[in-house]
C-alpha cells in the first residue's frame, strides 16, 4: 500500500481581532492488490515472500491463522517458512462469529506487541476465513494506527467476499460488525486449492455472495452459476476452467464497485444486496444460519420484494430458486417469514445507512434500483411467499 500523501493547509483569522482558525485538507493514495495464484505454500513459491514494503525478501513474518487451517495446512506453512529460512511468529486461534469481538482482537494485538511487529516493514499474514480476515484487519489497523497485512483466504467467502475489500470489523453490542473501520491490506493472494478441504455446508455458505452478486448486477455470472453450481460445488471449485472464470466475475465485480466507492461515501451500494434483512437476522439466529445462508436468503426475499413491485418475472424469482438449490442454500427459514421481525431489521440497517432503506432490488436478473418505501405490509407480502416456498 502507498502511503503518499498530498497535503495542503489554509489558515486565517475569522476576523482581525478573533481567533485563528485552520482547515486541512489531505489525500492520501491508496493502492492494493488483489491476484489469483496457484501453490502459494508450495516451496518454489516466493509470492509471498515478496509482499514487505519495497519488494525485498522478507527474513521473517508475523502470521496469525485459523485453528482449523492450522490444523490441516499448518505442517505445509511451518515447512515453506523453514523451507526458506524466514522466521515465523504464528498464533493460532479458533474463530467464529461468536468469537469475533473485541476480546479476539486483543490476542492478535498481544501477539504482535510480542512479536515486535516493525511499523512497516513486517507486514501480518492473515490465513483462513472471513471471520479471522476481519480480526486481524481490525488489529492490524488498530495497532500502532496502522500497519499493513496480507489477506490470505482460505474459503469461499473469504476468497471472493472478505479478501476483496479495504472493510474491517467485530461483532459487538449483539450486532454484526458494529465495530469497524477501514484498513487494506497489501495484498490479498487467492488460492483456490483451499477450498479442497473446505467442507460442504462451508463451500455453499461462500456461495451465498456469489449468488447476491449474480442476482444484482452480473448476468454472465448467474447464467455460469446457473448451469455449473452442482458441478463447482461437488469438485470444490477444482474444475479448471468454470471456477476460475467464477471467481474471476466475482473478483471483478466486487472491485468495480468498492473502487469508487471504498470509504462508502456513497450509501446506495449494490452490493449491500443481501444484506438489508439478513445481518440482524443472521445474529439472532446464531449458530443456526451462516452468513451465506442468510445472505442467500435476503436475496430471495428480496426478490420478492421486487416480483411483487414488477420489477422480476415469476420465472426469474424461480431461477433464483434453482440456483439456490443447486448450491444447496437453504430456502426458508422462520425469521423470514416474521414480517415484524423483518422490519426491526430493515429499520436497524436503516441506521447504517443513514436513516434511509437505501434497498437495493434487482430490476431483472444482472441489473439494480434501489427503493425507499418499502412498507410493513410489502414485507407481509414477501414474507408469505417465503413460506410457501
């Protein structure tokens, strides 16, 4: 990441005998990363090696990974870092999204107080999920006001979702990701070999995010995922021409909306798609629905919301419904058959978008509007489709 910064001050009086008063105005340019690649852990690969300030080779690297992956990839990680004589300062930890608080962050801040992280030059090495991406994100931008780290997913969601983005969070208050902020990261390297030891419900849930973003504004996507979701879901994203072509529409489409927009100034996002009903939702349903799941779902709900508007055909709402099948979503669930429920959520996410729905619905399958005036009544509607599904 380019720290760079364009600065610029203007100062004056309000008047001749009142206070000086100055206003600052700063740019501060931003660049990342984001690369598919094949191997990373295997020992004639220096990809991430390579990835500390300047280019130079690192000597060591801080790296904070989720138990599970440790448990299945850790021995292949010790061995690279051995393999290339780099120090490895590793923390374990088991995540969740119940585990995903303040507490969490701590230890990995505690871990790179110990470490001796250098404000530069070591840049942290996040392995695994979502959930972990996000901590140590958070940590890394919380420590020292900001060092850089290195996005390494190692699911679906992560890798198409989480990795993509400069956004991090925890989990507080009884809310998903309350506490954020914006950190990116300088690098996120994706290796789908991950995902052959991801299992099941797991690869689905990821799949969650590609159908939100199929739906909303990627027609070529949804017609891939149409015809290959079975097959990508059964040989864990292995095949070597639909997968990467996938996540490459994935990839893409999430960046060509987060570039312009990565601070948020702009509240109407595409890709909130999704994401209206389901945070609440999703948190008050722990550990029953997944994030994905819960994603999946609001997208049907939401196409609903918007067959009953017009604005998608019977026949479109139905593709939806196959696609979900074929990744193996579920397609019902209580709390989206609760139009009281359902409105507490949309009001909540109101908050986080100033007061405002700002609800993205799609207007054909590949393309978006969003809507302001969605009422309790629209929700009962959408909600008894839901449970005649």
């Amino acid at each position: 990441m380019n720290d760079r910064a364009m600065f610029k001050a203007s100062w004056g009086a309000l008047d001749r005998n009142g206070p000086q008063q100055w206003r600052v105005t700063a740019s501060q340019e931003l660049a990342y990363e984001v690369r598919q690649v094949e191997g990373l852990f295997e020992p004639g690969n220096k990809v991430l090696l390579n990835c500390s300030e300047g280019g130079q080779l690192a000597a060591r690297q801080v790296v904070v990974i989720d138990q599970r992956v440790d448990a299945l990839y850790g021995q292949a990680i010790r061995a690279y870092y051995d393999h290339h004589r780099v120090t490895a300062h590793i923390l374990t930890l088991p995540v969740s999204e119940e585990t995903k608080d303040l507490d969490t962050a701590l230890q990995i801040v505690r871990h790179l107080e110990t470490a001796g992280v250098l404000r530069r030059s070591d840049p942290i090495v996040a392995i695994g999920g979502g959930v972990l991406l996000d901590l140590v994100g958070f940590a890394a931008g919380m420590y020292r006001r900001g060092v850089p780290y290195i996005k390494v997913p190692t699911n679906g969601m992560a890798m198409w979702d989480a990795a993509i983005g400069i956004k991090t969070a925890v989990n507080t208050l009884g809310r998903r990701n309350r506490l954020g902020s914006y950190h990116a990261p300088s690098i996120a390297l994706l290796d789908r070999s991950f995902l052959k030891t991801v299992d099941r419900r797991d690869l689905s849930n990821g799949m969650g995010e590609l159908l939100k973003l199929a739906v909303i504004k990627d027609a070529r996507l949804f017609d891939l995922l149409e015809r290959h979701s079975a097959m990508l879901l059964g040989s864990r994203f292995q095949d070597p021409v639909v997968a990467p072509e996938v996540i490459e529409h994935a990839v893409h489409g999430m960046l060509e909306e987060l570039a312009p927009n990565l601070w948020e100034r702009t509240l109407e996002r595409s890709v909130d798609f999704g994401h209206s009903f389901g945070p609440l939702i999703e948190m008050k349903a722990l550990p029953e629905l997944l994030h994905g799941e819960a994603v999946a779902l609001d997208v049907l709900f939401s196409c609903w919301l918007a067959r009953e508007r017009g604005m998608l055909e019977d026949r479109e709402v139905q593709r939806v419904i196959h696609v979900m099948r074929s990744m193996a979503l579920p397609l019902r669930h209580r709390f989206f058959e609760q139009p009281a429920l359902l409105m507490e959520a949309l009001e909540d996410t109101m908050r986080h978008r100033d007061g405002q729905q700002r609800l993205p619905l799609p207007r054909g399958i590949g393309h978006c509007t969003f809507v302001n005036d969605v009422s309790l009544a629209d929700l009962t509607v959408a909600a008894r489709r839901m449970a005649d599904v």
